[in-house]
C-alpha cells in the first residue's frame, strides 16, 4: 500500500480543514498531516504519494509559508513518487484565481515526480490561473468563499481520482 503524506500552508485555516478533510477521505492519519510553515522539505521523501495545498493570496501569490518550503523541496529527486495538488482561492480574483496550484506545480516539476489528479473547474467564474494545462486544470480548485455548496463533492470526485491513480 502507498503511504500519502499531506502538506498544506494555510494563513486563515480554510487549506487546513480542506487538508485534513482530504485525509478523512483518503484515511491518512493525522500524523501525516503536515503544516509547511513546521516541516522540513525533506519529509516529502517519506511518502509515495505527497498531496499538496495552499490557497491563493494577494495578486496571484502562494500562501507565505510555501516559499521557503519549496526552495528546499523544488531540488529532491522524487522520482518514483507522485504528487497531486490542491489549492483553495476566490474566483472573485477573476484573473488570478488559484494560481498558487499552478506556481506548486511549475515548482516541483525538476523533482521528477509524477503528477496526477488534474481536474475541472466547471461552476467556477473566473478568466485566467496559473493552473491552468491543456483545457484542464493540475490539480483540485476550491472556493470555499464563493462555492462552499461545490466542495463537498469536488473533494469527493477528486480523492476518488486520487485513489484511483495511486492503486
């Protein structure tokens, strides 16, 4: 069985609870859920699978605690590992919503990882992120101002995706 570890930066809690209710789906302990702003990049290594998530901030911006984080974790060799993204916005910044999944992703690709977990974003109203690929988006967009009504079943889809891809 694949071990999942969860790594999330969270300035207001919403990535935190989104994180740990990932986990509940997926039946990772809370032990192997991991605030970045308190752990090493190193511990990515630890798991097969590494879920990461961090909500949007300012014009575009990655929650303050992923930068440091990913300085050390953009240079790992993750080969053999996967890594699925999640990141919570407000679709109100039309012109940057999520694009903290985007920056994770364009950040963590010279690990050598695998990506999975790309879905839509149907429902949502906004005209440009950085997460955006290919028609789709790299990982699960959440907005949890404006379309708290879509999260339940949006963390559903995608951990079942999740479940599926690693299995």
């Amino acid at each position: 069985m694949k071990t999942i570890g969860i790594f999330y930066g969270s300035e207001t809690g919403t990535t935190a609870d989104v994180a740990h209710r990932i986990a509940r789906l997926l039946g990772v302990s809370e032990t192997d859920i991991h605030d970045v702003a308190q752990t090493a990049p190193s511990e990515l290594g630890q798991y097969d699978v590494d879920i990461l998530g961090s909500s949007t901030w300012g014009s575009g911006e990655l929650e303050q605690d992923w930068y440091g984080f990913l300085d050390g974790a953009s240079s790992l060799d993750l080969k053999g590992h996967t890594i699925a993204i999640f990141g919570c916005g407000d679709e109100s910044m039309s012109d940057t919503f999520c694009n903290a999944v985007g920056e994770i992703y364009k950040t963590m690709q010279p690990t050598g990882a695998e990506f999975i977990g790309e879905f839509n974003a149907d429902g949502y109203d906004f005209t440009d992120s950085e997460a955006a690929k290919d028609g789709t988006y790299v990982g699960l967009l959440l907005d949890e101002v404006n379309h708290s009504d879509l999260t339940d079943r949006r963390l559903k889809e995608w951990t079942d995706l999740i479940k599926k891809s690693i299995s």
